[in-house]
C-alpha cells in the first residue's frame, strides 16, 4: 500500500456515508436499498459456533438451548438474544447464563463466538477428513479452528494438515494467542502449521509421509508406468483446499465496526484489488488439479469481488472454473455481471463534504483522467463473458435478507480443472520444485543462532527451522527416546522449545523458514525451557543431551499417543493404573523406587542418572490410552514439575480409561 492508500485508510471522511451510498447505488446491487441502509445501522448480534467434530459438543449445544437466550440459527450455529437492548460500545451485551457457558466451552476447546456470515466459507470449502489446506490470511483465526475441525478428525484426521498464513507478525501472534484461548487440543494443533509471509510469496508445497525428499524422489523415478508416476508427482504437490479470505475494504463489518461506514472511501477498494488478485492467482497456482479454492471478502465491493474472480477465470494458465454453492445455511444473491468503477473526485483535497464520484467506463480512460492507480482487471469482462464465466455462481450475502440477521460477506467457490493439459502442467511444477528442493537440501543452519538473528520486525514470534537443519544428532535422540519417526520436529533455537507436527507437512516445512516465509508455529510444543530457565539467555549446544535441560509438556505428550505405535521409544514406560494415580496425588512429590512394581523397576534398571520419561498405560492391543511426563533421578519417580499445574485434567482422564474411582 503507498502512501496515499494509508491516508485514505485511515482518514476519517465526514462523508463517508453519503459516498457509500453513492457509491453503492450505482452498483446496483438490489432495489431494496434504503433496507440495507437501515439494516445496517442495528447492532449485530452475538453468535456462538459449537465444535463440529467434538461429541462433547453436543452438551454445549443443549447448554445454550436451555438458557432459552440461544436460538439455533442452523447446526452447531446460535444467536443470543439481548432482551435487555443493553449494548458496551456499540455491541449487544450477552445475558449472563448464556455468558457462562459460551466461556466455558471456550476453554474446553469447545466453541468460538464467530459471526455467522463468517462461517460460510469454510461451510463453502468443505475440506474432507485428511485434506491439506492453506489458510492465506488466517488472522484471527475463527476460520482456521473451523478448519481443524474438519481435517483433523474422522478417518483420515491424522493425515490432515491447516497451513495457517498471515502477513503480518502481529497478525500471526493474534491467530497463536486465539488458538491457545479457545484451548484447542493437541489432536488439532499437531496438525496447525502457522507461518508469516505475504501470500503472494507463499512456496510451491511439497507433502512426503517420509519427510524425506531425496527418497521420494527416488522412487517416483523408478516408476516406470507413465500413470503411476503422475499419480504419484500429484500426491506429492499442492494443497486440496485453499482459504482465500483476503484483505479488504471490510464495509461487510459495519454492523459490528460503525466507524468502518464514518472513514468508507472507494479508494481503499481500488487500491486493494492488486493485492487481493495477487494472493488469489498464487494461492491458484499452490492447488492441485481437482482442488477447490474459495475466495471470500467482508465487503459488497464488485471490485475487491466479481473483479477478482473474474480475472482468475479468464486467466487460462490458471485452469479455473467456478462451482454452485450448493448447501449453505444462509440466502446469498447472484454475483453481478456489471459494475462500475470510479474515484472521490476530492480524495486528496480538503473539502470533505464533496462527494461527487468520478465514473471511468474504461481502464484508458481511468488512465488518462482518473488521479488513482487503477489496473485493467478492475472492469467487468463484459455481458458475453460474464455469463459465459458463470459469475451468477458468486454469492453476495447482505444484512436485511433472510431470517438469519447477518452482516455482509462474498463467496465463490472454484475449482482447479482436472483434465490432462492442466495435470501434465502441475506435474511439470512438481517435478522441477522436487529437483530444485533436492539439490539444495544440503544447506544447514547453524546449530547455534544468538537472538540478535531474529529481525526486529518478527520479534514477537517464534522462528522454527526444521530439527534436523540444526542438529541430526539431536533428531536421532529424539526419536529413539521420545517420539519414534511418524512425526515431523522443528526448533525455536532461541527461545530452545522443541515442537513435533504431522509427518505429511515435513518437506511441505523444510523450506518454508526463510526470510520471505517465517515458520512461526509447527504443530504441539513438546519441549521448553523450565519457567526458571526461560528469563536467561544463552547459546544451546544442540546435541543429543540438549533435551535433558528442557520440560516436556503434556500437550506434546497427548499429541505422541496417537503416533508411537505399540513398539514404545525408550523413555516410555508403562505403568500401573495405581502408580500413575499416586504419581499425581503428589503433585510433583517422589515416590521412592522401592515402593513401585516389579513391572516398572525393570524398566528403570538401565537408567541411573536424572532423565524424562513418559509414563503411559497401553492396551492389551498395544493402544495407548494416557501418558504423561515424568522425571527419573534414579532413586524415585515423579510426576514431571511443568505438569503439576495440569494435576486435575490427568486425573479426570485417568478415571475415565482406567475406571478408576475418584
């Protein structure tokens, strides 16, 4: 954004309205204007989104009803009533009963206050059980947690993966902070990969079980058969869905934001269309063949929507078509086939009560008379290719339409070709970026980065770089003791945590930890720094003993039990139901070797030096069912110190696997 783009940003026009109105009846967008008008001067309510995967939402859901100030607006969605009228600063209050309960499901990761207009395009994606997704511009997050519900559960949810991206570090702290608020599980998060970039900069991503490039590389050019192999680059390649929820003028908000209507220029959406086309054609180019990308906005803006949609279709290297949204809860209106596109004759003069608005019928016209920066895709393609486009498949979604009393929102759902030219060009792309990723894999960090090599810019996020860049010695020790080899490991190694994230997402992270792209957040924290430890600063020599002076915590934990399998790393040991209960009726006190099982004193002969264990109980299956973090000093046992302050949530599980009484 220039200069002038920030002075219209954040200028407040005392016109602002009557632009708006201007602007917007010239768009045509419905004959129902002075309702819009009037419907967007009433407060929007609050609504409450209840997990969708989770069976312990259910219990929210009756919760709410009960209150008999949620109504159901559609499944798992409910707006609270406001009987009262009161409104803090601007917005409903919520009564009280419905209050506890919302914040009570919030901190058992159970539901989020979300608008419901801002539900729909994920409602729109519909990413399967096991899909890889990117979220381009994910903060705040409401959409990023509405993803993890879908792709980490059911069949496939391990393989599941959210490449959550914003643009702004503060941005990506806002989205982390929001994660660990509404207490999402481990389960979820192992799969969240957050980083910060552009998303017009994002890299091609490459996804191997394996997390081994060179591997796979070498076995998809073994393969002989020409349809095998295809089959295979395609697996390799690419996101199945994409988040395209893009910066915008946000005038869909003002229900919610009235200052947003106060400040309301039509420059802020001309200015933005070039940012929001970049990000939507690379976030094009990121899908595999057959995948779906949905591109979103807040605003009633045909140029920050039907403009930029209608680009992305004509552009014929990028294979786009657009999809029915089909099932939506909520009435949207048919994108437009025309709009018009114009400049505040007086935007960079003094007069604030000028209104007029200067109309361009062409991008040549717009050059040569208008004071703005304007590009050719900012018009409509004409009637003839509007139609033959299928923009009418674009939904607008306006605040005076239906029952569901909303704000404002575009969606459009579309979808990469499948057909062979657009394969044997995605190939192409995978094969090169395999080739490319290969040769430079040889390239590592150094094993000791002093604080001052994190730029001051992204001072406020973690900087992961894969573990194995930093030190094989250290992965090696690691999953011998801990984690086995079916997840992926990245450093912090300045503030020396430790994380473990989804095996899939590996290669997709080994390059994605550069200065254009910083990996912020990969998956459940495993290791960190004990409280005492984390105010000093000092060089970590990361070397297979550098873990014995970090706390492993029991989010990790929880996230490894899926992924051990039954052949348990070294630092795992099982124990009795009984045991694990007296472990944490201490509350972080010892319990001497002596006064342990038979079964577990074997397992602790080969140790005789303090160490971290993980103390679990297994199934006759083999299944692990609780784990935990434990310290061996080779005298006693006790339960890990960062874990004291999860005592309560242990034993609740505990009684619930092992059936033991309170």
């Amino acid at each position: 954004m220039g200069n002038k783009t920030s002075v219209i940003a954040h200028r407040k026009f005392a016109c602002g309205e009557a632009l708006f109105e201007r602007y917007y009846k010239a768009q045509g967008l419905g004959n129902d204007f002075e309702d819009f008008m009037k419907a967007l001067k009433t407060p929007l309510p609050v609504t409450f989104r209840t997990h969708g995967a989770r069976d312990e939402a259910l219990e929210v859901r009756h919760a709410l009803l009960n209150t008999e100030e949620a109504m159901e607006a559609f499944e798992g969605a409910y707006v609270i009533a406001n009987p009262s009228g009161e409104t803090r600063r601007g917005r409903p209050v919520v009564p009280e009963r419905a209050r506890e309960v919302m914040e009570t499901a919030t901190k058992e990761g159970l539901g989020a206050r979300q608008e419901i207009v801002s539900m729909l395009p994920v409602m729109a994606l519909d990413p399967p059980s096991g899909a890889r997704v990117l979220d381009v511009c994910a903060s705040p997050g409401q959409k990023t947690m509405q993803l993890l519900e879908r792709v980490r559960y059911g069949a496939s949810g391990t393989r599941g993966v959210v490449h959550a991206n914003d643009a702004h570090p503060g941005r990506v702290k806002t989205l982390l902070q929001a994660i660990d608020r509404h207490c999402r599980i481990a389960r979820e998060r192992e799969g969240l990969f957050a980083s910060r970039a552009f998303g017009q900069d994002l890299h091609f991503p490459l996804f191997a079980e394996s997390g081994d490039l060179k591997r796979e590389r070498r076995r998809i050019t073994a393969l002989s058969d020409g349809c095998e192999r295809m089959d295979a680059l395609l697996e390799l390649g690419g996101y199945t869905h994409v988040l395209a929820d893009v910066p915008c003028s946000g005038d869909g908000t003002i229900r919610k934001d009235a200052d947003c209507l106060v400040r309301w220029h039509p420059g802020i959406g001309n200015m933005l269309h070039q940012t929001q086309l970049a990000i939507a054609r690379r976030c094009a180019r990121l899908l595999k063949p057959g995948g779906v990308m949905v591109y979103s906005t807040c605003t009633f803006n045909p140029v920050e929507d039907e403009a930029v949609v209608a680009s992305l279709l004509l552009d014929d290297e990028l294979s786009l078509e657009l999809q029915e949204l089909d099932g939506l809860p909520v009435e949207g209106r048919p994108g437009l086939y025309a709009w018009r596109v114009g400049e505040h004759v007086n935007a960079s003069g003094d007069d604030d009560g000028d209104v007029s608005i200067k109309w361009f019928e062409t991008f040549d016209e717009a050059n040569v008379n208008g004071s703005g920066d304007f590009m050719t895709t900012m018009w409509p393609p004409g009637p003839k290719f509007a139609r033959e486009l299928r923009l009418e498949r674009c939904e607008r979604f306006f605040p005076q339409d239906g029952a569901k009393n909303t704000g404002g929102f575009f969606v459009a759902k579309i979808r990469k070709k499948d057909d062979k030219v657009t394969r044997d060009a995605f190939c192409a792309i995978v094969e090169s970026e395999l080739a490319t990723r290969c040769d430079g894999q040889g390239a590592t960090t150094s094993k000791k980065v002093k604080k001052s090599s994190v730029e001051d810019v992204d001072a406020a996020i973690d900087r992961l770089v894969p573990a194995h860049r930093v030190s094989k010695e250290l992965v090696g020790a690691l999953r011998e003791k801990f984690c086995g080899d079916k997840v992926f490991l990245s450093i912090d190694p300045v503030r020396r945590k430790v994380y473990i994230g989804s095996a899939t997402s590996s290669a997709f992270l080994d390059k994605s930890c550069g200065e254009s792209v910083r990996l912020a957040s990969a998956g459940v924290l495993l290791f960190e720094p004990s409280e005492d430890d984390k105010a000093i600063e000092y060089d970590v020599d990361w070397n297979a003993r550098a873990i014995d002076d970090l706390c492993v915590t029991t989010d990790g934990v929880n996230a490894l039990c899926a992924s051990v399998g039954s052949k348990l790393p070294s630092n795992w040991w099982t124990c009795l139901p009984t045991e694990i209960d007296a472990l944490l009726a201490m509350r972080g006190e010892a319990i001497d070797l002596e006064d342990l099982s038979e079964q577990t004193q074997r397992q602790t002969s080969k140790y005789d030096a303090r160490c971290t264990v993980i103390l679990c109980l297994k199934k006759k299956s083999g299944e692990v069912v609780f784990a935990m973090p434990g310290t061996f000093d080779g005298n006693s046992l006790k339960l890990a110190e960062n874990a004291v302050k999860d005592v309560s949530t242990l034993a609740t599980e505990l009684r619930r696997v092992a059936k033991i009484r309170k």
